[in-house]
C-alpha cells in the first residue's frame, strides 16, 4: 500500500487542501476521495514514494451519483476506474 498527497477543494473552500490518502493504485485513492463528501474537487494525486503525479481536474458530484447508482444495484454492476498515461511529444515543437 502507498501514500498519497490527493489536491482537493473541500465544499465552501476557496484554496485547495492537501489530504493524505492511501492505496495500492490510483485509482483506489480516487474512490476514496470520492467517498469523502465535504470533497468538491480533484486537482491531482501524487503518490510520495516517487512523486509520480496524476492530474485529475474534476468536480466529484458526478463520480458520487455513479458510485451511488452501483452501490445500490444487486445486478452485479461494478465500477472500474482505469487512468491512461498520456505522453506528450514535444519533438514538433522544436
């Protein structure tokens, strides 16, 4: 399991909070964010054994109103939240 620093907007904040997390993905630590409800925002999550930081940029509202509809569901829905590495090639640049 890993420690995590997740960047966030708690409900009728104007600055952003650090909120230590943990989790054995990413993804993991999101649910667990999203699970928070005084969280209103995501920025991004960076998890401290390497400083690999995954941008996230999103209100939550959504995500909870998805999980909730699952949560609810005996029809054997489940959630799976996949993030996709993203490399820019910056060569046409220059």
């Amino acid at each position: 399991m890993d420690e995590f620093i997740a960047t966030v907007l708690m409900a009728g904040e104007t600055t952003p909070t650090e909120l230590k997390n943990f989790g054995d993905s990413p993804e993991q630590v999101i649910d667990n964010i999203v699970q928070i409800e005084g969280v209103s925002y995501l920025y991004h999550i960076e998890r401290l054994k390497d400083g690999e930081v995954w941008d996230f940029d999103a209100e939550l509202e959504p995500l909870r109103e998805i999980r909730e509809m699952i949560m609810k569901t005996d029809s054997g829905i489940s959630l799976e939240l996949r993030l996709k590495e993203i490399i820019e090639d910056d060569s046409k640049l220059h």
